[in-house]
C-alpha cells in the first residue's frame, strides 16, 4: 500500500481574476490544489510544476508540469472543457488529465467520448459532486492543506476538517 503526500499553501488574490466573484476563485483554486498534490513530480530535474493562466487564458491549462525547455509534459484541467480543448492540450502535452466535478458529468461526457477516443494520451476523471461540494466548503482565503493520496483514494485536510475523494476514471487512455 503505497502512499504519498503534499503540504500547498494557497493564496488567493483577485489580481487579474478580479471581475470573477471572490468564492468562485476559491473553489476554482481549491480543487485546483487537489490537482496540483495529486499530480506532484517526483524528479524535479524534468522542470516544475505551476499553476497556469486558464482562468483568462484559453489557450492554458489549469495546471502543467513544463520541462526546463518550456515544452508541456503534462496538462492537467479541471471543469468540463470541450473536446476541442482536450485535443488540442493532447497535442501540445505528453500527459493531459481532466478533472470533472459537477453533477451534470455523465451528460458532458456522453457528448464528447468518442470524439476523445484517438486522444492515448487523455484521462478523464470524475469526482462526484457532492465529494466536491464538501472540498469546496474547506475553502479559506489563505490555507494550508494537507494531502494524502493511498490507493486510490485522496484525503484533503486542514487543521479544522478533512474531505474524502474517491476519483473514477472515465477514460481508458494515458
């Protein structure tokens, strides 16, 4: 039983987000870091892992772990992208991961599947909705979270409360 874990602290200033509402960049920031502990590297001399301009950038994931060339190794999204977007990142990255949380999942999903079916490099994740609800009430201005990934299965904590996720697969590729 293998298991793994990651302390982020998160800040969230509006800066450019600043014409979006303060909770909706909490929650976008909050499930981010779930991402962001999920997917840490392990080898650091193949570069870094950041947080990307998506929220004003289409052309940006919500997260990728970039070589110190600057090419995309992994890109990782969080929301319901469309499929053109899925197969773009999956020819600009080595690695795509998508992360769905809302309960309106298995109908976005059933719209874009086969379109996503040439793209090896793509997984889709689900996490259920309500798993996601109780992830966003942990959401402070600034916190310090800690993760623990163990079997398939990801604990969020904070020094108040813990959330449970149980990610589900979607796709078959990566």
């Amino acid at each position: 039983m293998s298991s793994s874990s990651c302390t982020a602290r998160v800040q969230i200033s509006p800066g450019k987000n600043a014409n979006l509402p303060r909770y909706t960049c909490r929650i976008y920031r909050r499930r981010r870091t779930a991402g962001l502990c999920r997917h840490v590297t392990a080898d650091a001399k193949k570069g870094k892992l950041e947080f990307a301009k998506d929220l004003w950038d289409v052309d940006e994931a919500a997260l990728w772990h970039k070589d110190y060339t600057d090419q995309i190794q992994h890109w990782i999204d969080v929301g319901q992208p469309d499929d053109k977007r899925l197969m773009k990142a999956a020819g600009r990255a080595e690695r795509v991961t998508a992360y769905s949380f809302s309960s309106s999942t298995a109908v976005w999903w059933k719209g874009i599947e086969t379109k996503l079916s040439r793209a090896s490099n793509l997984v889709v994740w689900q996490i259920e909705a309500a798993q996601s609800q109780a992830l966003a009430k942990l959401a402070e201005r600034s916190m310090q979270l800690q993760n623990t990934v163990q079997v398939g299965t990801v604990w969020m904590s904070t020094t108040n409360d813990s959330v449970e996720i149980k990610p589900k697969r979607l796709t078959a590729g990566g």
